[in-house]
C-alpha cells in the first residue's frame, strides 16, 4: 500500500493531458499538481456517493454506477458554469479508467504509467476507443465524489483537464483498496 503515514484525506493528485506520448507531470506519488501539456496526439481510429463500495457493485463497462454518474454531473456542473459544453459519458474510456484504478491498487503504485509501462495512450487504445485528443486525472484517498472533484478543481493541471474545450467525453473509474480509493478519469474529443 501507499505510504500509510499519509492520512487518507491527504491530496495525491496529478494531471496528465497527454500529447505525443509525454506524461505531464513524474510519477512519485507525491507529487499533488503537475503540469499539463495541452497539445493533442495524432489520435487513434481503433474502429452516488453512497458509502465505500467495491468496483463489484455495478458493470465495468459503464457509466452508471451511482459514484460515476455523480463524478459526471460535478464535472458538467463545472463545465457549465464556464460556459463550457457537457462531457458524455463514454464506456470505453469507463473501462480505460476502472482498470487503471484497479491495477494502481492491485500493483500499489500511483501513477499516470501502468507498473508494467502503458501510458494513458495505450490503455485507451487498449479499450477501443476513437480519439485525437486525450487526458486524465488521478486521484488516491478522496472519500466520494465531491471531495474528489473538489481536489481536481483546486489543482490547476486537474482543472484544466475538466475544463478543456475540445474534450466531449469522460470515462470514471474507482477503486477501494484497503479502505482507500483510487479515483481516475480520462477524458477524450
């Protein structure tokens, strides 16, 4: 597990836009900001709140679990209120985000880089998704929705991924791990 001296209240965050297969920020996992790269990839045509519940309480491959639509609805409130149009919920990037919530638990890293090397842009190619421009935020420890959007907004590399222009889908994924979650999500054109 993480480093168990830090309080599960404590923010582990890092934003990631990635671009031409740079990450934006290291891979420490105390690292609570990092940058962000704005520029987009060439693409890839691949043709509630309620309690801590486990991955098991709904489908994988999709977005209505009660904790992702509510992540959803934070980040289109956002999005509004910035006069910014609503992401679509997405499925692949929901299994993209799920499964590297999972593995972060599973392998005990932190990190926008798989232990065993994928990038961002591999996972979401892995899941099929259509894309010329992704990015992705990480999370470890927040106990619901709202703080977890609350701890991406107060960041300026995590506000600028839920507040990109060009990004018109979200895929959510959560993870309890020893009583901790591991909050991701990717988002895409």
């Amino acid at each position: 597990m993480l480093d168990l001296q830090k309080t599960h209240l404590q923010i582990l965050l890092c934003a990631l836009v990635f671009s031409l297969g740079a990450t934006a920020c290291g891979d420490d996992d105390t690292d609570t900001t990092g940058d962000n790269i704005t520029e987009a990839d060439a693409g890839h045509d691949a043709g509630g709140d309620a309690g801590d519940q486990d991955v098991a309480d709904a489908e994988e491959d999709t977005c209505l679990t009660k904790r992702a639509a509510r992540v959803l609805e934070l980040t289109n409130e956002a999005r509004a209120a910035e006069g910014l149009g609503a992401l679509e919920c997405d499925p692949g990037l929901t299994e993209s985000a799920q499964l590297h919530a999972k593995d972060m638990c599973d392998l005990d890293y932190f990190s926008h880089t798989s232990a065993d090397g994928r990038t961002l842009k591999e996972r979401v190619n892995a899941a099929n998704v259509q894309w010329r421009m992704i990015g992705e935020n990480i999370a470890y420890g927040q106990s619901n929705a709202a703080e977890v959007h609350q701890a991406w907004m107060d960041s300026p590399g995590h506000r600028e991924n839920i507040l990109t222009e060009g990004f018109g889908r979200l895929g959510v994924g959560y993870y309890l791990c020893d009583g901790y979650p591991y909050w991701v999500q990717n988002f895409a054109d």
